[in-house]
C-alpha cells in the first residue's frame, strides 16, 4: 500500500480545496494519507512548519508527496537540509516566485532552488494566470529543476478560490504509477 503525503499551503487546503478532495479520494482507493496541519496556518513561522514536516516525515515515510503553493517552497528547504529516500512521485502544484512581499511569509525567503528532489517522477504544475507565479517564472524554475512541467490555462492559484475543489488528474497521475508498479 503506497502511502502519500500531501502539504498544504498558506492558509491551509480545507473543504472545498482540491487537496481535501485529493485525501478523501486517495483513502477511498486504499492509500495511507498524511494530511498533517501545519500550525498557524494564516500566520505561518518557517521553523514551525519545518519542524512539523520532518516530523511527519520521519514518522510517516511517504512513497508519494503532493505539495501546493508554500508547501512547495518547505519542501524545497526540506530537501536541501535532509538526506531522503527516494520518492516514487512527487507533484509541486502551483508553487511561488522566488521573492515575495508579503508580510507574513516573510521567513521562508528566500527559498533554495534544490540541487537534488529525489523522487522517480516529478511534474510541476502552473497556470498561465497564477497570481503569485508568472508563466514565464514557472519554465525558469522547471529548468532550473529539470523536471517536467504542466500548464493549465486560466487556473488562477489552482485552489478553491480559482474553482478547484477537484483535481482529478492528480488522482489520475498517482494511479498510473502505482497501477505500472504493479505489473512489473
């Protein structure tokens, strides 16, 4: 049974987001889930999260991470600091330009752009309207990373708020590595 971690971003990814969906749907499928809560959601403090995540980690030792916005950005400083295993996948949804103005995010900048993920397959998904990462910031750091990229068009920060309660190719690109994984 795969197990899979899934990170939230700033101010969390509760009912209706998709990563909400994304839980449900995966334990429907038999999957392991970790969900964790990072701590002051609205006000995040790097140290806090960092400190949740390796924690989660070390205890949970996921198969698969999905990660959203801010969660991309903790997992890249994750990655740089700690020798992990291996991943089978690793998905980096709507992550965020590499400086930010913004107040209360403040201590997670500037963020290391990992020399290493270690994960089989990695897919980072933009949107040509995203608010806190231009189209072209997101091919910079796709390069930058070498990994593969997804664009989708008008998707906003691909959250509730752009109409994302579902993302059902999320669903869709976990299941067929572990469907492939098991024929082999």
């Amino acid at each position: 049974m795969k197990k899979v971690l899934i990170l939230h971003g700033w101010g969390g990814s509760d009912e209706p987001h998709w990563q909400w969906w994304l839980e449900k749907e995966l334990i429907k499928k038999n999957y392991q889930v970790s969900f964790p809560n990072f701590p002051k959601r609205d006000l995040p403090d790097f140290k806090e999260w960092i400190e949740v995540l390796k924690e989660e980690y070390n205890k949970f030792q996921p198969d698969i991470v999905v990660c959203h916005s801010l969660a991309n950005i903790l997992w890249f400083h994750f990655a740089n600091a700690h020798e992990l295993k291996e991943l089978d996948k690793l998905m980096l949804v709507a992550p965020v330009r590499k400086t930010c103005d913004i107040e209360e995010l403040k201590s997670f900048f500037p963020y290391p752009v990992p020399k290493k993920l270690n994960a089989k397959e990695i897919i980072m998904v933009g949107s040509t309207n995203d608010p806190y990462l231009s189209v072209e910031e997101a091919i910079e750091l796709h390069a930058e990373l070498n990994i593969g990229l997804k664009i989708l068009d008008d998707a906003g920060h691909i959250n509730a708020d752009s109409g994302f309660g579902e993302l059902s190719c999320a669903v869709d690109w976990i299941e067929r590595e572990c469907e492939e994984s098991k024929t082999k």
